[in-house]
C-alpha cells in the first residue's frame, strides 16, 4: 500500500468529503481511497480511443443501417 499526502485541498471540499466519509459510515481515508480507486479504475480518454482503434469493425453495421435504425425508432 502507498501512502500520499495531498496539499493545498479548499476547507470546503475537505468538509464535502468528510460529511460524505461519515454518510457513508467510512473514515475519511478510507473513503478517499475508495474514491481514488474508483477514479483509477476508469479508462483515461487516450486508453479509451486506442481501445475503439484496435477493434475489428468489419463485422458491424454498416452506416446507412445505423441511419435507418434511427429514422425507424424516431416514428
């Protein structure tokens, strides 16, 4: 486990998160972390574009059948 220390945090966003720690029944650390691990679990927008880069779409539809879909469900 790491530890870090975080500087230069408002007085106002420390009390949004410590009334949300003790709502959720949690210290402070321990909702923070969980908080963090939630953000680092996310794809960063650069993993998100090489993921859809390196996908096959060959096999999809096409872009008229995608277009008539949307028409169709617009009636």
């Amino acid at each position: 486990m790491s530890t870090l220390y975080i500087r230069d945090v408002s007085e106002e966003t420390a009390e949004t998160l410590k009334r949300r720690a003790a709502a959720s029944g949690l210290s402070l650390s321990a909702y923070v972390a969980g908080q963090l691990d939630s953000l680092a679990a996310r794809p960063s927008n650069e993993e998100v574009v090489e993921r859809l880069r390196s996908m096959d779409r060959t096999t999809g539809p096409s872009s008229s059948d995608i277009l008539e879909t949307l028409h169709e469900n617009r009636r």
